[in-house]
C-alpha cells in the first residue's frame, strides 16, 4: 500500500479500492506463495495501459470547449477489456482507476471472458443540447477508436453514458472504421443490443440480495427496501424489488431524498422513469406529485429498513451512516453503485455480521449482460428476454456460489473477502499461465 501511495499520488478513490482488496487477499497469498513469487499483486494494480486526450467541441453558440478524455485498460489476462465510459464532471484519474480495477476482479466473477477497463470524460452532458451531445461524442470517438475494438477493448455506458451517448458513439466508430461490429454494449435493440441490458445491473442487484438472504432460508418478499440514486439502475432494482414482493420506499438525486413509506409501485415508478429519462427533472417533483417527504441534501440511510441497495456513487454510506442502518435493524446490504460504503463502514458491515454484498458481486449483472450482448454480436443472433434473464439469474447464482466458497467464516459468509479471493484467484492464475506480461 505505501508502494501505491508512492507511485499514484493523490488518487484517494484508487487507494480505498486497492486497500479493500488487499486486506482481503494478504492472508491468501501469504498461503500460496505462487502469488508472492509471481508479483501478482503488485502487477494488477498497475494499468496495462492508460489513454489521456484532448476532446475539444463546438457548442450550439458556436464557441470551442474542451475537455478531457481517458480510458484505462487496466487486465486484459481474462479477454478483451470490459467497462463502462462515465461523462460527468466528478471524472478524473484517480476515479476511474478505482472503476477499472473493480472492474478486473468483477469481470474475472461473471465466468464470461472478459478483462477489465474504464473510461470517460469531465464533461457534463445535463442542461446540453442533443445536438451538443452529438458533437461531444464524435470527437470523443475521434480518439478513442484508435484504442478499441471487438477483440481488443470494448466499452459500454457508466453515469452521464445512456442509449443516446452508446448511439452516437457507436455512429461514429462506424463511420471512422468502416465496419459495423460489437465494440460498444448497451446499443439499441435495433442495431445489435441485448434485451434485459438496461435493467440487468438493478436486476443482478436484488437476485444478488436474494441469494443472500436465500441462505437464512429467507427472502426480499414483505421486506422494507432502501434505494438510493434514481438512475437506471435504482430504477430497476426497484422494479425488481416489486415483482419480488418487497417495497422500495426511497429515492435520491444529488439535490435530495423521498421517503414514500406506501412504497414506489409500478406507476410511480413510471412516473419517475419519465421524469428522469426524459425530462431529466429533479426527484423533489416526485415529493410534489406524490404527497411524501423530501429531504433536502439528505440521503436515505437514517430510514429504518430491512435491505439496504445503494446504488447512487461512490462512498455515499458513511461508517455513521453504516451505523444508522445496523442500528435500525437492516439484515442485508446490496452494492447497485461502485465502492458506495467507505472502508470504515464495509468493517462495520462485516463486524456486525449482516449479509453484506459489495459491489464487485452485487452488481455485476450490468457487466454480465453486457458479456452476454457481445456474445450475441460475434453470433449475429438475438436472444428473447426470457433466454437473457435465465443467463443473467445463473450467473448471479454463480457468483453467489464462488462468495461463499472461498468467503465461508465459522458459519458466517464474508462476501468482501470471498468475492476478493474468488476473483483474484481466475485472475492470478491466468496471468501466471500468460507469463511476465
């Protein structure tokens, strides 16, 4: 860790996320000194490769703006890099070097061949223009197409990088390669998209949470759920928590929370697909329409509940609001976002022995369908809904399995470490068969 420290200075996100990895997988690797001797650990902590460049666009006044690009390819000993592009003005190095090496060991999870990458830009395409975001997109290509590839480094969307980025992106790839090919996921069903895509990450997030509470011999039906952000995948981890038979009673913004103790059914959640997908409103309008507490700069962790799904950013559960939710009485902890609980929290978490799901397990099934979109590409074949829900829920049960194998602690699963070790033992492996690259 000093020697991370050393090399990657100021790169707080990426610290906390090897960090949490390495606590996990010291005593492993200490047990099989293959690793040691092979320097696995100080290898996947090292991108294989890091793309910084210039984006400059022309705005719909007519005036140059410039931003900043990047992709990290960070392992590629599993198959072509794998990971989302995320546009907002949070992006930074440090950021999306944490993004990408969840991403290898979430990837290495999913039993599909993929490595693991990440990528984006500082630019913010809310309150821009379609046309503005076309522009942005085009010269983002621009660069990154000399990168990527359907065997090489294949990209999907993050926050900021929904259906129309993925269009306008892939557009433009097109046109520079001249050649029509898998190298984005999350395209639209018309042009080589995968069914169950946009819900998969909410979707894998609650099969996750019900396997979990599965092994109590319990399940998320009558449970109270807590659901942060009121994205694409809070979204759907509330849709899903519905056809289960729970209730998600929260949503967030960065502005605020709603706390609807009725619950979020299918209508309102429609409502709120249409007010943040297309109107790209605030979650205060739902408070309004509906008649229930909003709570200003807030987040719903002081509510009390059964499952926790946070699933907005980075390091949005604090260890105090860690503590909140134990106190409150949750049983089960669900990661939809990337690295949301701080590392005093995840201790928290695993001190208090609750079914604690972190995200490199939890929220995987984004990434799974995105594998399985490619694999329909390089097919040429479409599969229905049912056939990509039955291959996301198998994959889920999978990684479940793979937790608790190597996570199993005196009766007690800790899903940190077996997801820690169940990822890096594929990974490690295949590098070590791969030799000194």
């Amino acid at each position: 860790m000093e020697e991370v420290r050393r090399k990657n200075p100021g790169e707080n996100e990426f610290h906390q996320a090897v960090q949490e990895v390495v606590e996990s997988l010291s005593p492993f690797v200490q047990k099989n000194p293959k690793y040691e001797k092979a320097k696995v650990l100080e290898r996947i902590v090292e991108p294989e490769r890091i793309i910084i460049f210039r984006v400059p666009w022309l705005d719909d006044k007519g005036e140059v703006q410039v931003n900043r690009g990047y992709r990290i390819e960070m392992n590629s000993a599993l198959g072509p890099y794998k990971g989302g592009l995320r546009f907002h003005p949070s992006v930074n190095l440090g950021i999306l070097k944490f993004l990408a090496f969840e991403q290898v060991f979430k990837n290495s999870l999913t039993t599909l061949p993929m490595g693991g990458g990440k990528g984006g830009s500082d630019f913010d395409p809310k309150e821009k223009t379609d046309n503005e975001v076309m522009k942005f997109c085009q010269s983002f290509m621009s660069e990154l197409f000399r990168h990527i590839g359907p065997n090489t480094d294949v990209p999907a969307g993050d926050i900021g990088v929904g259906a129309r980025e993925i269009g306008f992106l892939f557009g433009q790839y097109k046109r520079l390669r001249n050649e029509f090919t898998g190298v984005l996921t999350g395209k639209g069903l018309n042009w080589g998209g995968s069914l169950i895509r946009p819900e998969a990450t909410g979707y894998g997030c609650v099969y996750f949470a019900q396997e979990m509470l599965r092994t109590k011999g319990d399940s998320i039906k009558g449970k109270t759920c807590l659901v942060s952000g009121s994205g694409n995948v809070a979204q759907h981890t509330v849709q899903k928590v519905s056809q289960l038979g729970g209730k998600a009673v929260t949503l967030s913004d960065s502005s605020g929370m709603i706390h609807d103790p009725s619950g979020i059914d299918d209508k309102k959640l429609a409502y709120v697909m249409e007010l943040k997908n297309v109107k790209r409103g605030r979650i205060k309008e739902y408070a309004d329409k509906y008649r229930c507490e909003y709570y200003e700069g807030k987040r719903p962790w002081s509510i009390k509940c059964d499952v926790a799904f946070p699933s907005a950013t980075q390091n949005e559960i604090s260890k105090d609001d860690a503590k909140k939710l134990v106190d409150n009485g949750v049983i089960c902890v669900a990661e939809g976002a990337n690295m949301p609980t701080e590392l005093d929290g995840v201790r928290l978490f695993l001190d208090a022995k609750i079914l604690y799901g972190p995200a490199k397990a939890a929220n995987a099934g984004g990434v799974a369908v995105s594998g399985l979109e490619m694999t329909q590409n390089s097919l040429r074949l479409s599969w229905t809904r049912e056939e990509v829900d039955t291959k996301l829920q198998s994959i889920v049960r999978s990684i479940h399995e793979s937790c608790v194998r190597y996570g199993k602690e005196d009766g007690f699963t800790n899903y940190v470490k077996g997801a820690n070790v169940a990822g890096f033992v594929k990974l490690a492996d295949s590098m070590i068969d791969q030799g000194l690259v």
